[in-house]
RNA sequence: AGAUCCGUAGCUCAGCCUGGUUAGAGCACUACACUGAUAAUGUAGGGGUCACCAGUUCAAAUCUGGUCGGGUCUACCA
C-alpha cells in the first residue's frame, strides 16, 4: 500500500496539540529527547523553582516558553539539555497563607497551635497547586523533568544550603551583626517588609519637628570657619543646624550628615526664641526656607528680642566636603549617652550621598540606632552607636528627666504628654532650637496594632558581600544579559550599590540557620552536615531528651521545631542553643546549582572543593536562565552572589528577563481588577502553539506585553493558517502524484529559476534564524519565519507554481517544484520546531512519514536546519523581489482602470536606468508577463526621450561635502530641466552656482530616477516605473473570454464535486458573440478544463446558465465515464 | 526618592545602535478583484504634529539634556 501525506478537515491547533502531546507522552518523546543526544556536550540550564502555592498564570506561560525553545533549540543543535524542575517551598507567602486559613496570627503560633503544626500545615500547603502546574506545564508543550524535581524543603536540599552556610562561614562571610529594621514597640516585633507595604501602613501624621542648633567646636578642622567670622568681627556663636521629625532621636545624636558637593552657607543673625545673636550653617538652597529676603543685610543694631523682623547676613560660603571632620558639642548629654558609651568617634561632620535639599536644613541629624541610613553612614565614619529607648518605646534610664518616659503613646494613656515637646522646650531654653513646628508627612505604622513603627537594631546574620563586591561586578561582565540594559542598568547598578545581604527572618517555616551558639555568645558552632550534626549531639548527649537524640538519629527534620531541641555542647561544656532565625528563602532558590543535586559525602571526605553529587559536574554554571526581570535583585541575584562568593565564577552564562504581562489595556493583571486571563482557557481554545508563537513574536520578551486574545487569534488564523494552507496544498497533490521524495534529489542548477529563488530565499533565512537563535532573540527569528512564509513561500512560491502542480505529467518539472516545496515545508518546520512545537512535530512527521527522509520519531530529535551558502544567490533574491514590486504595480495599474487579471494585456514598459537593470528584469520578464497576464515586456532606455527623469541630492554623499549649503543644492536641483539631467549624465558631472559660488557636481552625489512616460498609465515604487499599454484589442478580448469561460466551467467542475482528474465533456450554447473565442482557442480551453470533446449546439435545453463577461449562455459539463 | 524599560496609525508592533527629504507592516475599517490552496488570497484607500520641550546639525522618529505619562525593582530617609 502506498503512504499518504495526512490531509486534514480543517485547521485545529488545540487538537493537533492534544494529539501530538499524547504520542509524546507514549513514546517517550521527551526522554528520548536527551537519551538520543547521549554523549554530546551539554547545554545548562537551571529552572527558577515557582512556588506551588499558587495558581500558574499567563505569565509563567511566557517565561517558560522562552526557556523551552531556547532548551528545544539547543538539543536540536546537537547538544545534550537537560532539565531538572524545582519547586520554592519555604517562605513568607505560604506562611501567610496558612495563617490566613487558619485564622490566627504570627503571635499564636507557639501558642494557639504548634509550631510542629504550624509547619505540618506550610508542608501540606506548599504543593496545593502542584496538580494545576503539572497540567499547565504539559499543556502548554514545556518540557521540564517533574519525576525528579529538587524541593527545597527536603533535608536534602536543607542540608546542602548548610554546607553551603558553613563555607560562607569558615570564610568568614557569614557574620552576626545589628541591621535596623522595622520595629513595632507595640506589638513587641520586627516587621518584614511585605508587612509594611500592607495597604493603610502609611498614614499622614503631624509630628513636633524641629531644626536644632548644634555648638560647632573651634578646633583645626572648623579654623577656615572662624578666621572668617573674625575677619567680620563676628565673636557670636556658630552652630551647625539639623532638622528632625522624630526629637526623641536627639539624645542619641552622634553626627550629621552633609552633602560632599551641596553649597552651604554661614549666616549671622539672632535665635527668634532668645534673640542671641548667633552664626548658623545650612544649605544654601534652603536659606529662604528661614530667612526672609526682605531682611536680609538690614540693620543689625535696631533688632530687639521677640521682633518679628529678624536681620540675617551671609557670612561665608562653601561646599559640603569642607566641613568633614569638623566636631560640635553633644545637645543632649546625660549619663547614659557619654561618647565612651557610644563607642566610636562621635559628634562629627560626616559626609553622606544620600543628603539632599528638599527638605530640612541640608545637614541631617544622624542617629544610628535609629535609621537605616544613619546606621550605614555612621559605620562607615565608626562615630558609635547609642540606643536610648528599650524595645517598649520608652526612654532607658540615665536620660535625665526623660527617663523612663515613651517616646509615642504606645499605650493609649489619656495622661500622655509627648516627650518630643518637651524636648524642644528643653532646646529653646537651651539656645539650641531655631524652629519648632508641626510637620505632617507620611510615616508607616505597625498593621496591626496601628501604631507608629520605629526604625530599630535588631541582631541578624549577614552575608558580607559587599566584601566581594570588586568581583561581582567583574563576574556580572562576563554575563549575557537579554536585554543588556538589565545587567548594565538595572542589576549592575545594584551590585554596585550592594549592602551586606540580610539573611535572617524571624518566622518558622524556612530553613533553619544551623548555627549554635552558647548563652554569653562566646562560642559559636556551624554545622554543614546531617552526620555532623549526629557526632556533635552524641557529645552532648546528656544536654538533650531521648527523644531529641532518637529523632536526629533516626528521621530528622531540619526544620523548626526539631532543629530547635538540640542542643550542642561548647569546648568548655556550656550548652549550646541554636540562634533562632531562619534564612531568607532566595537563598535557598539561589542555591540551586548545588542543592539540586545534593550533597555527596563520600567527595566532602574527600575534600573535593565542590562536593555535589552528579551530574553537577558537568552542570555548573548555567549556560542559559530566564525569569521576569522582577527576579533581577532576587534570583538572578542570589545565583550570582552565592557563586560569586563561594567559587568564584559565574552561575549563568546567559540570561534573559523577560517582561511582565500586563491585560490588553496595558494594565498590571490582577485577581482585583478581574482581569487575569486563565492560562488553561487560553491554551484549551487556541493551542499552545498559537498562544506561545503570540507570546514570543508580538513583543520583544523583555518588553511589557500587552496580552491580547485577538492577537492570539490573529496568530493562528494569519501564520499557521498559511502554513497549514501551504502544507495542505502540497498534500493533496503529492498524495495525486504519488511523490514520496523517493527520486534522487535534483541538483539545484537543474531546477527552474522560481526553485533555486525560493531555495536561495530560505537558506537566507536558515541563516538569519540560527543568528538570532543564538543571539537569544527569538522574537526577531518568529518575524523573519513569519514573512517567509507569508511572503515567499506562500504568496508568491506558490501562487506562481499552482500550475506545476496540477498540470502536466509527474516528469521532471513537476518532481522540481515537489522536491521544492517539500525541502521549503520540511525546512520551516524544523525552525518553527522550538516555538510551536505541536504544530510543526504534526506536520513534520506526517511529511516524514511517507518520505522517510530522517529517521527520528519527533521533529524535536533531528537537528536544526544549517544554511547552505552556497545556494544563497544574492542577485537572485533581489530580482526577484523587483519581480514581485513591478507585478504589484502592474496589478495596481490594472486596478486602476479596471481591466481584470483574467483579461489579457499586450504590454508593459519598463524604463531601465542601468543595463545591470535590464539584464535582472530579463531573466524574470516570463514570470512578471505570466503573473500580470501580459503579453510583452519592453524596455526603455534613457536615449529614447520618452522618459521623464526626476533628480534629487543623494544626501548621504553630499551632506559632508556641502554642509550648509546643501538646502540651495537641493532646490537648485528641483529646477533641473530634463536637459540638465541628460547633460549630467552624460559629462558625469555639472556646473552650478550656489550663492554666486561655482560648484561642480559629480554623477554621483545625485539620485536620478524615471518618474513619468508622457500619455501611458505609469506607477513607480523607489526607482522602479511601470508603465502599461491599456488598449484592449477584439483579439485580446477573444483570449479574455475564452480564459473567463475556462474559469466558469472549473466552477461547475468544481460545483459538481469532480475529482480533479476526472475527464469531461462540454456542450456550450453557440453565441454569436462567443463563436471566434471557442473556435480560436479550443484548444486551450479543452486542456485548462480537461474536457475531451468542445461542442457548440445551437440550442441547449439542460445545462448552467453563467455569464462570460457580461454574455449570458448556457454550458452542459458531463462526467465522462 | 533612586535605578531601569516603555511612549510611532483606532489596536499590536518595525524603524532608532550607524541622523538623509514620501515614517513602514499586520489587525480593524472601506471599496474592488480573484476563485481547483477557498472558513484562504490579492489590490487600493482613509488613518501619524513619531508623548512634550529645548539643544546639536545643512538635516532629528533616530543623537544629547530635560519634562510628562505608564510599568517594574529597590528604598523610605533627616
């Protein structure tokens, strides 16, 4: 029995998809996919494990179609990919979530349920979705490896991110330090980011603000100070002034902060509370902020204490960085805030970039306890460190009167008086305030009690990076970024700006830091390992219950609460107890290079540097990564710093992010707004080919995408409709034909012209694919697919070509134009194979079914298409396209005065500029006169006169020769007669004057193209001119009429459901004015239709009646038998 | 607040790196055509102050600076 090519109903990508899905998952397709690529160098690439937490949506379908056809594509380029799915188990969503089922808070968990509980509740939580992400995964054709993911709540992973810990540690970049954080004295706890971007956490309040006045000491810093005061006969005080919302700040006061290069400025003038004439330094910005302009350089002597006139004078001028070093008198001293105390060299000028003139004086009060940035800038210059008020809120003892006293009224006592006046009372009578007023600004609140928060230190452990910040940006260059502008920009910019990451988080569903420590924190231990971990408890065996030593034998759990029973024992015998963070989830998901694999014991005996079970060997790092590019500072950055840090390479080579998907409206997607588009919807109703061939082409991956299911729609009907149409074409005839590819292939040279075109054209692209595809621009590599197809090989290849395929004999020509469109078909699959791989695995195997031509089961196992050079005719290409360009405007010619296709022409004129010109139209001329249905095609050559030549600048060439005087040259040259052209033309240059100057002209610094041919119908497109002869002559209307009564008979052919092989026989009513065209061409009218017998009858009762340009008669078409 | 991306036809996008005188496609709309690929296709038409302002230049959608609008990340600070 003879194969045959399928041929299908109609176009339904969801069921090719389904279809195609279930033959992979029977064979194995997949699997298969890497077993066949054994041996072959591997191409890396590492998954951003999701959370199962939650729904997939829309956008992971785009990032996961991204790193799909980069992972398809690289196993069609020979190598070996494989792909190991993870799942991000640990943190604060789940926690959330869990919290929210069960009703309860953070504070009852340890009380209300166990924290045993508490996680057996996460653990059950975590994978909820798990079922929903199989399915989407599958689905939408993303083939990931789900029998054996990493899970990053197993004690194996737990136990490789300890490792990995312990090395950081022995390095000593693992370290405990203070780090200010959110802090609600209220509610008695550290506050995560996530919960101060609750909605309703910031609120407009109204604080006491106040700018103070602090004494600046004259010593060799301040000196330039002083000497000019004196040399102005100024003896009174000089202060530095700070602004501050939050007074109960001031006692821990240890610097202030300026501007290297913000303009300050000394004024002399009187305290508006004292009337003390004084010397205060600020910003320049800011001086009419507090000073009037109107007062300024008035008379000092006429001013009294309490005028509202206050005279002010500037007396020095100078930059920030000059005040570095310079020392004042503490403002608030008491026992309990000495500089010894403090600790450090406090009560400095210190320079900070952050300091800015918006708002304030320009000179920050710098209290480290109390602020991020304070804390940062106050390590760095080491002036100490005071926290004067206890984790209630309240002032510690030995702050004088304020001891003991709340800085906010954390409380609601209705006797509470704000601490902050009186501390600006204080400061007035003090001759240290300048202004006290009420400020409102926006100040974040504790959710949950409602309170103020404070910023506050809190111990956490921290990772240094900042110690290898050098080599992380070295190592970020060698990067890839997709696009570039996020490793430059976005991620560069970061790693520059890098502080030490903060890896503690008080919560309990995590991985445990597995760090112990004794109760005076002199001794600390670091356990990398399960085994470890077993020896040191054996030690302190006698620390522990039988039940905790059973457990760690046993079945142990690195998570909390377990880990949190044991109990280490120091060198000196002290107990020891675990520090009770847990750490960051990213660094679990950053840690997946190792961990993923786990953590082999025999290589860690061994002291193998890198001891991680297999394959991470040939597994590290990655050559490709792709996540949305709001994991730049989170898993991108992870990967890298633990890399970085531990190893001291990279942990990808390449890497895209890609952009968010926002609704059609341009609008972020949210379960709010209503408007998320259900991934399982859109993939069941068009086809994971179409949506994932949507989502790479219509915008470039890193761009926003707005999703749209018309767009969608538009992919299906517009590109695999083409496609489909084209393969559709092609199978019905071969299955006529019987073509089986089984022929020797026919060398190109032997193949007519629009062969070795189309051929040329798609090894073109061949070429500019595997460029892009390499280059990680898949977007550019679907456009240029797409028009390809659309252009080329459909709407023109074959258009033109239909004939070959149903006329003739299956003899050579008809074997060229198979083979051709065969190699075309078969060649865009295998590129469209990472993309639409459904689509294109259907159509390739139903080709190669009954070609055989390779002997894969699945497109996804043969190799991408290489381009053949040597077949690629530049010269070729471009002809054609004039061919195209000049049938297009004959068409539109013929539009213009209606003249139908089918109505035969005698001529067109082309004006050639050049003989190259006419030598590439005439190797086309057959093609242009078949498709425009014209009878000839003649030339015109400049000598003639019959052309109208236009000229204009080339711009290019003449706009560094003329400069400014290239406006006169062009309207000098739009006033060209045509003598002045042909003049140029001939001589190779002319003469002109330009602004009474002589210029000479060269050839070719102008751009001369035909534009007219007096009394013909002319269309012109760059500098091609089209000019056709309309006249319709009685003989060309007897060839249209016989070709219009060919076109009616194949309707009734077809109306009456003949095969197209089928013979038949015609009788045709005789009409006077029909008779010479039948007669004449009875011929041709017999083959187009393959009729036998032609008869006129002069009267015909049966038959259709039809109508031959506007003539009505009767036709009778018989079957024959 | 900082960093970064984006802003071109009603819609989705090219073009910008490397400045050049008619700013392109597709969709949608309108009209006409084609009819053995036919739930396809072709041709033509309307539709743009290339977000805005300034600068550089003979010449700016394109280069520079700024403004505005949208997105994201980071931060929240006297």
């Amino acid at each position: 029995m003879s194969a045959k090519y399928k041929e299908y109903q109609h176009l339904n990508l969801p069921a090719i998809g389904e279809d195609v899905l279930s033959k992979w998952n029977e064979n194995q397709t997949f699997e298969k996919s890497i077993a066949v690529r054994d041996g072959a160098p591997s191409f890396v690439f590492y998954e951003g494990p999701p959370s199962a937490n939650g729904m997939p949506g829309i956008h992971h379908v785009i990032s996961r179609t991204l790193k799909d056809l980069v992972c398809r594509y690289k196993t069609m380029k020979g190598f070996q990919v494989k792909r190991k799915a993870g799942w991000d188990t640990h943190g604060l969503p789940i926690e959330l979530g869990v919290e929210k089922e069960l009703g309860i808070t953070k504070e009852d968990i340890g009380k209300k349920i166990t924290v045993e509980e508490y996680n057996r509740k996460c653990r059950e939580a975590v994978m909820r979705y798990k079922d929903k992400w199989d399915s989407i995964t599958k689905k939408m054709g993303y083939w990931v490896d789900l029998n054996d993911p990493y899970i990053t709540f197993d004690n194996q992973y737990i136990e490789t991110l300890w490792y990995l810990l312990g090395e950081l540690y022995k390095k000593d970049l693992l370290y405990q330090s203070v780090s200010i954080q959110p802090y609600s004295p209220a509610a008695g706890t550290g506050l995560s980011s996530h919960e101060l971007n609750q909605p309703g956490t910031y609120k407009n309040v109204k604080d006491t603000s106040a700018v103070v006045m602090f004494k600046v000491v004259q010593n060799e810093k301040a000196q330039f100070l002083f000497d000019s005061l004196k040399a102005q006969s100024i003896q009174d005080e000089l202060f530095f002034m700070a602004w501050t919302t939050t007074p109960w700040t001031l006692p821990s006061n240890l610097g202030l902060t300026v501007g290297p290069n913000i303009d300050y400025v000394a004024i002399h003038t009187f305290n508006p509370y004292t009337g003390i004439p004084i010397v205060v330094i600020l910003a320049k910005n800011l001086v009419s902020k507090y000073f009037k302009a109107e007062n300024e350089n008035i008379d000092f002597s006429t001013y009294k204490e309490g005028d509202k006139v206050i005279p002010w004078k500037v007396v020095a001028s100078f930059k920030g960085s000059q005040l570095a070093d310079c020392r004042y008198e503490q403002l608030l001293p008491f026992e309990a805030n000495t500089p010894e105390i403090a600790g450090g060299d406090p009560f400095r000028v210190i320079i900070g970039d952050f300091v800015t003139t918006e708002d304030g004086t320009g000179i920050v009060h710098t209290a480290p306890a109390f602020g991020a940035d304070d804390y940062k800038v106050g390590k760095k210059f080491n002036i100490g460190i005071l926290t004067l008020v206890d984790r209630e809120g309240k002032f510690i003892d030995g702050t004088g009167e304020f001891s003991g006293r709340y800085v906010k009224n954390y409380k609601d006592d209705p006797d509470y008086v704000d601490v902050n006046v009186d501390i600006c009372v204080k400061l007035k009578k003090e001759n240290r305030a300048f202004k006290i007023e009420k400020y409102e600004h926006n100040y974040p609140h504790c959710w949950r009690t409602d309170k103020p928060i404070l910023y506050y230190p809190l111990d956490a452990w921290f990772i240094k990076t900042t110690a290898l910040r050098d080599q992380m940006v070295a190592l970020n260059k060698e990067i890839n970024w997709k696009p570039k502008s996020t490793g430059d920009g976005r991620f560069g910019n970061w790693l520059e700006n890098m502080v030490d990451w903060n890896l503690s988080r008080s919560r309990f569903w995590g991985t445990p830091l597995p760090i112990w420590i004794t109760e005076d924190g002199t001794e600390q231990k670091c356990i990398q390992t399960i085994p470890q971990l077993r020896e040191e408890i054996k030690k302190a065996s006698h620390l522990n219950t039988q039940k905790t030593l059973d457990t760690v034998e046993n079945n142990i759990d690195l998570h909390k609460p377990y880990v949190d029973d044991i109990i280490l024992m120091s060198s000196k015998g002290e107990p020891m107890k675990r520090v009770p963070d847990l750490i960051d989830v990213w660094f679990d998901s950053g840690a997946m290079p190792y961990a993923q694999w786990g953590l082999d014991h025999e290589k860690l005996a061994a002291g193998d540097p890198k001891p991680f079970n297999a394959p991470f060997d040939t597994n590290y790092p990655a050559d490709f990564i792709c996540e949305g590019v709001d994991q730049t500072r989170g898993w991108f950055y992870t990967l890298h710093a633990i890399s970085s840090l531990l190893y001291g390479s990279v942990a990808f080579k390449n890497v895209i992010s890609n952009g968010l998907v926002l609704d059609k409206n341009g609008n972020k997607m949210s379960k709010r707004l209503g408007n998320v588009i259900d991934p399982f919807k859109t993939l069941d109703e068009y086809g994971a080919d179409a949506t994932r061939w949507y989502l790479i082409t219509n915008a470039a991956p890193w761009d926003n995408l707005k999703f749209d299911l018309a767009g969608i729609k538009e992919v299906q009907r517009k590109f695999f409709g083409t496609l489909y149409n084209t393969y559709q074409f092609f199978a019905l005839y071969a299955n006529v034909d019987g073509f089986k590819f089984e022929e020797a292939y026919i060398p190109l040279k032997d193949r007519p012209e629009i062969d070795r075109w189309i051929i040329s054209s798609l090894n073109s692209l061949v070429k500019k694919v595997n460029e892009l595809m390499d280059d990680y621009e898949p977007t550019q590599a679907g456009r240029a697919i797409e028009e390809f197809v659309d252009e080329h090989l459909s709407n023109w290849y074959v258009r033109l070509c239909r004939r070959r395929f149903w006329k003739g004999e299956y003899e050579h020509d008809k074997i060229c134009a198979y083979q051709t469109l065969y190699e075309c078909l078969e060649t865009v699959l295998r590129l469209t194979a990472p993309i639409s791989p459904f689509f294109s695995d259907a159509l390739f195997s139903n080709l190669n079914e009954v070609s055989k031509r390779h002997e894969a089961a699945s497109i996804h196992h043969v190799l991408f298409p290489v381009a053949d050079e040597s077949v690629i005719d530049a010269s070729l290409e471009e002809r054609m396209q004039m061919a195209q360009d000049i049938s297009s405007l004959v068409l539109s010619l013929r539009k213009k005065v209606n003249i139908k296709v089918r109505q035969p022409l005698q001529k067109v004129l082309i004006p050639v500029l050049t003989q190259d010109m006419k030598t590439q139209i005439g190797k086309i001329e057959d093609l242009i006169l078949s498709e425009v249905n014209v009878k000839e095609l003649q030339y015109l050559t400049e000598d003639n006169g019959f052309i109208k030549k236009r000229i204009k600048p080339n711009f290019i060439a003449l706009g560094k020769k003329l400069g400014a005087k290239m406006k006169a040259v062009a309207a000098d040259l739009g006033s060209f007669t045509q003598e002045q052209i042909s003049l140029l033309e001939k001589e190779g240059q002319i003469s002109l004057f330009i602004d009474n100057e002589p210029l000479i002209l060269m050839i070719n610094e102008v751009e001369i193209t035909s534009e007219d041919i007096p009394g013909w119908m002319v269309a012109n497109k760059d500098a091609l001119t089209v000019a056709l002869d309309i006249t319709v002559t009685p003989e060309l209307i007897n060839e249209g009429n016989a070709r219009e009564l060919v076109n009616r008979i194949q309707k009734i052919r077809k109306d009456n459901g003949y095969e197209l092989t089928d013979r038949i026989e015609v009788k045709v009513e005789a009409n006077d004015l029909l008779a010479t065209s039948i007669e004449d061409y009875k011929a041709y009218i017999c083959a187009e239709v393959l009729a036998d017998q032609l008869e006129l009858i002069p009267e015909l009762s049966d038959g259709t009646e039809i109508e031959v340009n506007d003539i009505s008669l009767k036709v009778f078409v018989t079957k024959k038998a």
